[in-house]
C-alpha cells in the first residue's frame, strides 16, 4: 500500500519544473507530456528515441513516467523507465510500498530476472534526483541489464 499522498493536484507548478530543467535538457528524449494534460497534470511522461540510446533498443520508443506529491516530511514519486523493445523496466520509488528498504528503492525487471534494493540520492531537490536518476542511474542501470 502505497503512503498517501495529498488529493488534487498541487503538482503543476513542479513538473513545469522538472520538464524545464531536466527533461527538456536531455538530447536523447523527443518529447515529453503532461498526463492527461496540461491542466489535470497528474504526472509526466517522457518519451526517448530509441536510435539516440546507448546500446540502442529497438525500433519502439522508450518511456520515463514521473509522478510526483511534495509532502513532508519527504516527498511521495515514483519515476519509471519502460522499454518495449526489450522487457525492461525500472523504478525508482520514495514511498512505503516496501519499508524494509527504508524511505527510497530501486527495482527492476527484465526477462526472467528482478530484484530490488535500498537508494539513497545525494540530492533533496526534486529537479536535482531526477537528473540523478536521468544521467547517471539510468545510463548505468539500462545498459546493464538490457537483455
């Protein structure tokens, strides 16, 4: 069960945010989205062309999903990468869905292998992990474990 966050959208002005600074910055994403819009924004999706990736995966476009509640005293996301041409998926999730790796995990899945694990992220500001997540994690996370 994941921790409760707040109702509505107190997100719009973050993800504003968080699409400038850091998704809009990255050469190997097209696009990204406002889901389901601009005006409920209820998270982000970007999408990578999969050509400008290294190794590249496939002829189907990858996706990044961010969503993202500002809380205290931490922050509720979960930021997920899906690559259709493989099977691989990771997550990186601060929430209570899995207490015993403490405030922060990673998981992944790909093919028949899976695991998960406490993170820790250098940064508290939420453009600062993102790009932690963006830049380093996923360009030493998915190569690795690309079937």
């Amino acid at each position: 069960m994941s921790v409760p966050h707040p109702g509505g959208d107190p997100n719009a002005n973050l993800y504003a945010q968080l699409k400038r600074d850091v998704l809009d910055r990255v050469p190997q994403i097209t696009a990204v989205e406002y889901v389901p819009d601009d005006i409920e924004a209820k998270q982000l999706r970007a999408v990578f062309d999969p050509n400008l990736l290294v190794p590249p995966t496939g002829p189907d476009s990858p996706e990044l999903t961010v969503k993202w509640y500002r809380q205290d005293p931490h922050d509720w996301f979960r930021i997920n990468y899906t690559d259709p041409n493989t099977g691989f998926h990771a997550g990186w999730h601060q929430d209570e869905d899995h207490p015993d790796f403490g405030r922060a995990h990673f998981q992944y899945t790909a093919a028949d292998k899976k695991g998960r694990w406490c993170i820790t992220f250098e940064h508290e500001t939420p453009s600062l992990i993102l790009w932690e997540i963006v830049e380093e994690r996923l360009e030493d996370v998915r190569p690795t474990y690309r079937e």
